[in-house]
C-alpha cells in the first residue's frame, strides 16, 4: 500500500479538506443533533457550518494537518492547542454565520454543547489541547489513515509540551481508535437524541 505524506494543510487546499470533512461527517450523530438533521435542506446546513468552521480556524491560526496518498488529500485533523484563544471579532462572526445559515436554534444547541465540555474539563484536567475534527476519505475509511493522522497530531502536540489532549465523540465506532491512542473516557453527556462521550489522554 502507497505510504502516507502528512504535513500542514495548506490554505490553498482548503475547498478540498471542506469537501472531504463534509462527507466523512454526513452520518456524524453530534452535527446530526445540533444540526437539527431531521428539518429539510440538513446537507447545506452541515456544509456552511464546517465551511465557517474552517474559516474561524483557519483566522485564528490554529493547527491542521492533512494526509495525502499518491498526490491525493485522503485525511484531515483539526485541532488547537491548550492557550490558542480565538478572537473576539472571530468569535462573533463565526456565530452571526451559524444563525444565519443554520438556524439560531442550532446555534443553541451548539453553543450549549460547548460550554458544557468547557464545564468538564474546567473540572477534570484544565486547560488542554483539543481534538476538534477528524475525517478521511469515505472510499478509504478503515485503512488507518485516521490513526496515522490521530498519531500525528499528538506526536505535535507532545513535542509542544501539552500533558493533556481531551475530544468528544458521540460515534461508539470511534472509540476504539481512540483508546489504541490512550484516550480514557472521563465523562458523558446525555441529551433527547445525543450521546456524548468526553475522552482525555495524558502523559
């Protein structure tokens, strides 16, 4: 099998880490819910909220590394680590773009989500570096690129001096990826549709 180059994802790449991310997440049960998966048009939902994510992280110039094979972007991992607080103006926009193309709705179902993983790692680890989103192309899906790329985000952030990394997911298929990379489930959150596991690995 072709080795895997990963490296930064550079802007120029952008529209095509958008698109891969957007179809690694179609059946994500998180967006689902907070997306309100179930109203009419969820798809172009989906598509301007990781469109005006990527955006936000990209201003804030926070990490994201992607894997390509033979000349082909096959993964993407956003994170950020523990003291990368985004801005204040880039905070408002990134809302006022949720509200507007999603729903205000949506936004409350986000932004309630939000404060509560901020809530449970105020109380289990302090500031940590965080695993926000992770995808591979659907066609390659279980061939461990996601692993490699997951293996290749901590490795950054060991070498940046993070003891804690912490991620949510609320997709149980994940979990084994996860604790093959010493994450341990240190909470959950349960809502009407939703169930979220908070995971964190220390060193």
């Amino acid at each position: 099998m072709t080795a895997l180059r990963i490296a930064p994802l550079p802007a120029a790449q952008d529209a095509a880490a958008l698109a891969l991310l957007d179809q690694a997440l179609a059946k994500d049960p998180a967006l689902a819910w907070y997306l309100c998966s179930e109203r009419p048009a969820y798809a172009d939902r989906r598509r301007a909220y990781l469109a005006s994510y990527q955006r936000f992280h990209r201003d804030n110039r926070m990490p994201a590394l992607a894997a390509w094979r033979t000349g082909r972007l096959v993964g993407v991992c956003y994170f950020s680590a523990a003291e990368q607080q985004p801005d204040a103006a880039s905070l408002l926009r990134i809302g006022e773009d949720i509200r507007r193309h999603c729903g205000a709705d949506c936004l409350a179902r986000l932004d309630g989500l939000i404060a509560a993983f901020d809530r449970h790692l105020e109380q289990t680890a302090g500031d940590s570096a965080r695993i926000e989103f992770i995808g591979t192309a659907e066609d390659l899906q279980g061939q461990g690129i996601g692993g490699a790329l997951l293996g290749a985000c901590l490795a950054q952030l060991d070498a940046g001096g993070y003891a804690r990394v912490a991620l949510e997911t609320a997709a149980p298929r994940n979990l084994a990826l996860y604790r093959r990379h010493a994450f341990q489930q240190t909470g959950e959150l349960q809502r009407d549709g939703l169930h979220l596991r908070y995971l964190q690995r220390s060193r």
